[in-house]
C-alpha cells in the first residue's frame, strides 16, 4: 500500500495514481451566486474585516497571522447548523492502491460533538517565498481523502467535494468530482474558480461559501 502526505504530493505522483482531469478557471454554475444573498449583519463583519485588511500587505503577513485575520473568519460566517469550520484537521483515507493522510489547514464540514466527520470543504493556505510550491497537488490530495471519507458515511458513488487554497488574502476554489474509488485507479475532475482577492471581493467569496455549504 502506497502511503502519501498531503504536504508531498505532485502532479506527476497524482498522475501515477489516479484518472486526474483538470478544467480551467471559469465561471462554472457553481461560482454565479446571484440567488445567494448576504444579511445585513453579515456585510456590516464583512466591513470589518476588509477594513482591518486595507493597509495592511497581505503578501508579508505571517501565516497565522493572516488566517486569524482575513481567512477563517469568512469560514465562520459561513458555517450553518451542524456544518461548521475547524482548523488543522487530521484527514486520513484509504483507496485500494494507496493511502492519504496529513493535516488540512481548514475544513467546513458536519461537526458532531466537537468532531469533524463529513469535509465537504478542505482549504489550504499555500506556503509563500522560498517555501512556495503548487498549491494544486495538496488541494486534490485533499478533496480525494474527503471524497473517500463521506462516501464511507453515504455510500454515493460519486463524491462531490470543494477545495480552496488561499495565496495570501487571494482565493481560489476548485470543485472535485470523484468516482471510480473501488478501482486501482479512481477518477478526479477538477474545475477551477477564477481568483479572489478578499480587499475587494470579500462579498463573493463568502456567497461561494455559503453556496457550497447550501448543497449539504
């Protein structure tokens, strides 16, 4: 059985591993968001937060500054009834050829007495400077463990999962697609969202969220 970290993985591994089809950035049905609409009070937080963001320079930002500042509090705003946001959860997954395994930055999921059992979205914030890598592979490892995970809790066939990764205070969101998880080779598509930047487009990234979490 092939063991792999989420922080290890690249195109190529991914390549060996599974039936991978990427689709461009795209205004794909589910990034138009205009039957989802904000509260007040959720614009008057959303203030708050671009506004705390507008001097500051996102890109020098240390990372736990910068998800306690701009990313996690719009997954709280997101959260609805029992699907709520954690950060650094364990994701560990089996498929007949391969295991996944490692830490997810953030998840919105279903949450039962304080566990995460159902990730219906996995984020990553990608590392910057000299650490930098694709951000793309991880992302994937990701949405295939989660896919994995709540089919063992559904039984679906086929897995609808959301990823994100964050540069920075800039979002981008990627719908996966996932069968074929009894083969030696399962099937990922991937379609992605165009970028984000939350100084200006707060507003959209939260109704993508809200979007997504409405589906589950």
């Amino acid at each position: 059985m092939r063991q792999l970290n989420f922080s290890n993985l690249s195109l190529p591994i991914l390549q060996e591993i599974l039936e991978l089809k990427q689709k461009g950035a795209a205004d794909y049905d589910w990034t138009l968001t205009d039957r989802i609409s904000l509260t007040d009070e959720e614009s008057l937080i959303l203030g708050h937060i671009t506004s705390g963001l507008r001097y500051y320079a996102a890109h020098l930002m240390n990372e736990a500054t910068l998800w306690a500042r701009a990313i996690y509090p719009l997954l709280q705003l997101a959260e609805k009834g029992d699907i709520l946001a954690s950060s650094e959860v364990p994701l560990n997954a089996a498929y007949p050829k391969f295991e996944l395994h490692g830490l997810a930055d953030g998840v919105l999921g279903k949450c039962v007495a304080g566990n995460i059992g159902s990730p219906y979205l996995v984020i990553v914030e990608a590392k910057r400077g000299v650490e930098g890598k694709n951000p793309q592979p991880q992302i994937y490892g990701e949405i295939l463990a989660s896919a994995r995970l709540n089919q063992k809790e559904n039984g679906g066939e086929i897995q609808e999962i959301f990823g994100c990764y964050t540069i920075a205070d800039v979002w981008t969101f990627v719908r996966g697609m996932v069968s074929e998880m009894e083969s030696d080779r399962p099937c990922l598509i991937a379609e992605h969202s165009r970028e984000y930047s939350e100084k200006s487009e707060a507003d959209a990234i939260l109704k993508i969220l809200k979007s997504i979490v409405a589906k589950f």
